[in-house]
C-alpha cells in the first residue's frame, strides 16, 4: 500500500508560520496537499508540530496528526506516524514537503512506483540534470552521484563529480552526468523505522544531509530521473512571493 505523509513544522527560522502562510489566498500546506492527493495514494496524511496547523488542516478536509514536537527531522515525524497508524512493514511511505507548493504530482507518483520496481532499494528519490555553474558550486544545491544500477553512490554538497585534470566534459563548466538531488523520498516502512531509531552518523553530521546516514548503514537509495523539473519551494518571504506570481500565472 502507497501513503504519502507531509511533515509540516509551524516554526521557522526564516518564515515562522510557513505552512500557514498564504498563497492565492490559501494556505501553503493546502496547496501541498492538494498536489499529494491527486497523486492517487491510499491515503495522504499531514503531521505536524502545531494545533493551528490541524485546525487549518481541518478547514480544507484534511487530517493532521499532531507528533512530537521534539523531532529533529522530518523523517522522525513520518516514522511516529507510520508507527501510531499501523503502518505495515512493506508499505510504502512517500515524504512530501510542507513548503513544496509546485510539487508536480507526477514526481511523487514516480518516486513511489521506483521503489516498487526496485525490491532490493530500502529508499527512493529523484534527481535531475545539473546544468549551472552557479548551481554545481553552489553548498544549498545538493549533488548525488549514481551507480550503473541507479543506486546512490553518494550525496554532497560539493561539486560532484569533480573533473580531476578541470578538463569538464559538460557545457558552461558543468562535467557531464552532474545531477542535482530533489529531496523528495519514498520509503519502505521498514526501513523507514530503522533509519529513524539510528544515530547520526558522521558524513551525514558533517555535510548535515540525513540520507547519508541510510548510505552509511548499507540501506540503499535507487535514484530516478524526475518526469517533472519541480518549481521553487519556499524557505523565505522572497520564495512566497515567487511561488505567488507562479500559481496566479503574473
């Protein structure tokens, strides 16, 4: 069975309230989860921190299951949920984020049906072309290096991969086969739990990139291409404003 869970946190560093803020005059989380459910799952749920955010969630007929609001991660919270709800063992658990308005439904329908095909994968995600210099330099875009059987190799935010001789094969200064990571994930809820109840381990401490930790203890990640280049999440007013002007088509 395929669920999908939005881990929606009320506070924020740099947007406090951002899954309630609003875009086209609705809030951001319902947005969201609109998106998730046109998506098909069995069942789409919202976990979060915050009573105004199940209040909210309420107003748009969505349920919202408050979780502790300790966790450190988002996937802390999908793993409290899967194991209050019952989650079995071989369900399949699709992490959407909160503040991914654009979210193309067709990537998360994608990122589920990769792992279904990928039966020794514990996780699966996306990725797309890297194209910019700016973006292949750049420590907030997160790179990840494939395997010949499109499991992850690993996850960086330093250019990977680096061109030894700096005779780059890419155009624009970008070496050929450079991918961008999309964090959009799909777990099975076995592997799920186990990740949740593991330490942090140090390459994930030291890049702060959670899916390290999967790698580090030998739970595979199968990586697909993205059918959709998604559009901007939101992090900052800036984002919101952008987001705006996308969804009203100005």
């Amino acid at each position: 069975m395929i669920r999908i869970v939005i881990p929606a946190r009320y506070g924020s560093t740099r947007l406090p309230g951002k899954p309630l803020r609003l875009i086209a005059g609705r809030p951001m989380i319902e947005h969201v989860y609109e998106r998730a459910r046109a998506a098909g799952a069995a069942q789409v749920l919202i976990a979060t921190d915050d009573e105004r955010i199940v209040t909210a969630a309420a107003g748009f007929g969505a349920t919202a299951i408050m979780t502790d609001p300790a966790h450190p991660s988002g996937t802390d919270r999908l793993a409290e949920v899967a194991s209050r709800c019952g989650f079995a063992d071989d369900d399949i658990v699709v992490n959407v984020q909160g503040d991914e308005p654009l979210l193309p439904t067709a990537n998360v329908r994608q990122v589920a049906a990769l792992l279904e095909a990928t039966p020794d994968a514990a996780i699966a995600t996306l990725s797309t072309p890297l194209e910019q210099p700016e973006d292949f330099g750049d420590p907030n875009v997160v790179k990840v290096a494939v395997g010949t059987r499109g499991l992850a190799l690993y996850f960086s935010r330093a250019p990977i991969p680096w061109p030894r001789d700096a005779r780059l094969q890419g155009g624009d200064g970008v070496p050929a086969g450079a991918l961008r990571h999309i964090g959009l994930y799909a777990y099975r809820v076995a592997a799920l739990r186990r990740l949740a109840a593991l330490a942090p381990t140090p390459l994930e401490e030291t890049e702060r990139l959670e899916q390290l930790r999967a790698l580090e203890h030998g739970l595979s990640i199968v990586v697909g291409q993205a059918a959709v280049v998604p559009g901007p999440g939101v992090d900052t007013a800036e984002d919101l404003a952008r987001v705006e002007r996308w969804i009203r088509g100005v």
